[in-house]
C-alpha cells in the first residue's frame, strides 16, 4: 500500500492492519517487556539476526505501527519515533557525528535546535556554521569542510515561516556527499514531502500539527534510505562497533543502516523512547491530519490577507500571500503554506501586548500548531533574555506577534482579532 497511495489514505490506513478478529483500532501496547520461552530466540533478536519485540526502549509494537505510518506519509523506508523533537534533532547528531565534527545549518531554525546545536553540542566538540539560508550556493558550499557530516534546514521556519530553498541546499549536500536533513514540522508531510526535494533524512516535532491537538509530545526521523553509510567518512557506519559485538551496519543492514544504528546504538544508550499511549495518540491524530492542514492553511491565508489590509496592522509575513517574498519558493515546494503567521501592529511592543490581551477566542501560550488558535509575543517571553538588538538580529522585532491559527471556522476569528485590533 505505502507507495502509491495517497496521503489522505495512508493517514488512515497505513502502520496498522489488523487480522481477522483483531482490534480494528490500534491497540495501546502497555507492556516494558515481551515474553519468550527459550534463550535461543531471544539470542538471536539480540544479535539482530530475527525482528521482534523483547524491551519497548528498542520496540514496541503500537510505538511500530506508528513509525510505519509516518514512514509511508514522508515516503521513506522506515521511522524512528522519540520523546520529543528535541530528541529527535539530538539522535540525529548522536548518530551521524562525533567530537571534532562539524554541522552545516540554516540559521533560521527553531530557538530549541539552536541551542542544541550552538550551545549544548559545542560543549561535546561538535561544531555547527550556521548560514543565512538566502545565501548563494556558492557561500553555502565555502561553508562545507572536509569534517561537515550533515546539512540541516527547516522547510518553514519558526518562528521566521520562511520556505526552504531545497534544490540549493541539497546541490550542495549531493556535491560533497553529505546527508541533507530536513525538519519539516511546520508543514507536515500533507503540504510538503522533502524527500521529492533532496532531503535523505526528514525530522519531525510530533508535539505540533502531528499531533495537532496539544495532547501528546514526541519526535520522529525518517530515513529515505538513499544515502550510501558505506563510507569511510562514516566509520561508525562502515566498521564494527565494539558496543554491538564488532557489527557492521553498513554491511550487514545496507539501506536501513542509519535507522538500525539509531535504534540499536543510539537509542539504546540514551533511551529517548516515545510513551505507548502518546504514540497510540498521535497515530489517532494522524488520521486527519492532511484534513487539518487544508483548514489550518486556508485559515491562516484568509486572517494574513484580513490582517495586510487593516489600518492598524503595519506589516504581515505569510508566505502564501501575493505580497510576500517566499511566495515563489512556497508555490515550488508546498501544496499550502500551514497554519503559522507573524504580523505587527502600529504602534510597538505595547501595542502588541494590548492588542493580545484584549483577544478572547485566541489564548496565549507557547505551543504552536494545534487546533485552537493561540498567539504568542516572542519579545516579551521566548525571546526575553535577549537584548532588543539581539532580538532583531534573530529576526524577533519587538511588536512581532506569532499567530498559530487553529481550525476554528474563520469568521470567528477574523471577529476576535478586529475587536482586539480595535481596542
Ligand atoms: C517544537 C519544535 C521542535 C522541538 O520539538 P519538541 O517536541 O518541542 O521537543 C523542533 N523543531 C521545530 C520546527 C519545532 O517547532
């Protein structure tokens, strides 16, 4: 099934199919560990020589039916669930790099994965460039060095909602034989599948439209399987591990190597592991998520093109608007352009945070992407610790509100945003 069809009904039905007389709803796998009878058996799962389940932190089988599912919406041969996004973006690194190397990013990525990769994997000898993703091919290739294991770009960023020039980065990726990874949280695969693009590994926060109703954290990565690990630029990858028995994962697992890797080495030492119940949520969520994203982007294009044309409102960024400077880079790699836009009102930051406390359908929270609509005023929370000039360096003015619009019908929200404006 996982080819050909179609995403609206491969968020239904791919993952899970059950037998005769079996649940036909996903069943929640509640169990840390799986019974077997005799040490032969699980002697040869712990050598990888059979598959099947004998401790959740390395498989489970709700945790399973749903990384299938999302390995079909992507179009990759297989997913690796996680805790969270965080832990996600962290195995990617884990996995693919060690002290001393080097990680080309966009750097309009989330505040969260700049921190990881700035802060936290400095300290651990692995160092990230970030380059302005407007850059030319020519100043992303002179960032690339002989130690660089991995590219890394949002397709829309948060919280900036700029597209990712693909073809440029994955030019360049290709050109000096390196993974290209794509988080593509933001739009999901129901607007954009970056494996059409060029990415060969695509990461995912399941906490935001994944989930799509605030009630469960996770992450994933899905792995298209392209990438050839057998390569001496990857030793991890092309020569024994001495933590699995001198294993080989390049030889012995070919195309799934980095995804074996990830489960066997990576998660089994830092144990990130996706809950069965969240898992068993998100996989429910799933089933309407190509739904979801027509709604949560018509909305937001309708409130952008309500806010441009408003007295009070002296910029809007969308990049499904006529206006807006992404708007080509949109129509080449999204079928739509999610739900998340920023705007500022005349007037300031004091404006804006008058503006918010006057919304009443709209709540203030962090969270983006589910499907009640919320704002956020970056300046004064997220972003609070920085200087006002550290905070336009990254894009933050002090006025920038950051709208999730949610899946509430339009009207009643273009109502609560007037009556705010015009307060
Ligand atoms: C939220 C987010 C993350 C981090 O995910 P968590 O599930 O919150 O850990 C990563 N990337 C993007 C684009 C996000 O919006």
């Amino acid at each position: 099934m996982e080819n050909k069809t179609h995403i609206e009904t491969l968020a239904v039905q791919a993952g899970y199919e059950p037998k005769n007389g079996e649940p036909r709803v996903l069943p929640i796998c509640q169990s840390t560990t799986f019974r077997y009878t005799s040490c032969e058996e699980l002697a040869k799962l712990f050598d990888l020589d059979e598959s099947g389940y004998f401790y959740t932190r390395l498989g489970n089988p709700t945790i399973d039916a749903l990384e299938r599912k999302f390995a079909a919406l992507e179009g990759g041969i297989g997913a690796i669930a996680f805790s969270s996004g965080q832990a996600a973006s962290t195995a990617l690194i884990f996995n693919l790099c060690n002290a001393g190397d080097h990680i080309l990013s966009a750097s309009t990525i989330y505040g969260g994965t700049y921190n990881l990769f700035a802060h936290t994997v400095k300290k651990l000898g692995v160092e990230v460039t970030f380059v302005d993703p407007k850059a030319s091919a020519d100043e992303i290739r002179s960032k690339v060095r002989p130690n660089t294991k991995f590219i890394f770009g949002e397709t829309l960023s948060n919280p900036s909602v700029k597209v990712l020039d693909f073809e440029k980065f994955a030019n360049v990726a290709r050109e000096f034989n390196i993974p290209f990874a794509v988080d593509n949280t933001f739009p999901t695969p129901a607007l954009c599948r970056p494996f059409d693009f060029g990415a060969n590994l695509v990461i995912h926060s399941l906490s935001k439209y994944a989930d799509g109703h605030a009630s469960a954290m996770g992450g994933i990565i899905v792995d298209k399987g392209d990438f050839n690990y057998d390569n001496p630029k990857f030793p991890d990858f092309c020569t024994p591990d001495e933590s699995y028995h001198g294993m080989v994962y390049a030889k012995k697992f070919g195309k799934f190597a980095f995804l074996v890797k990830a489960r066997t080495h990576i998660m089994r030492d830092t144990g990130a592991i996706l809950s069965p119940q969240n898992a068993f949520l998100i996989n429910m969520n799933l089933e309407t998520l190509p739904l979801r994203m027509e709604r949560h982007s018509s909305n937001a294009l309708k409130l952008a093109e309500f806010l441009e044309n408003h007295p009070k409102v002296s910029w809007v960024e969308y990049p499904g608007l006529k206006s807006s400077p992404e708007k080509p880079y949109a129509d080449k790699y999204l079928k739509a352009c999610s739900g998340v836009l920023t705007f500022g009102p005349k007037g300031g930051a004091h404006e804006a945070e008058k503006f918010m406390n006057s919304l009443k359908l709209a709540a203030q929270v962090i969270h983006v992407a589910d499907s009640r609509t919320s704002v956020l005023h970056p300046a004064s929370t997220t972003h609070r610790q920085l200087s006002e000039e550290a905070q336009r360096e990254t894009g933050i003015l002090p006025e920038l509100i950051r709208v999730s619009v949610g899946i509430e019908h339009i009207d009643d929200i273009i109502v609560d945003f007037k009556q705010a404006l015009e307060k």
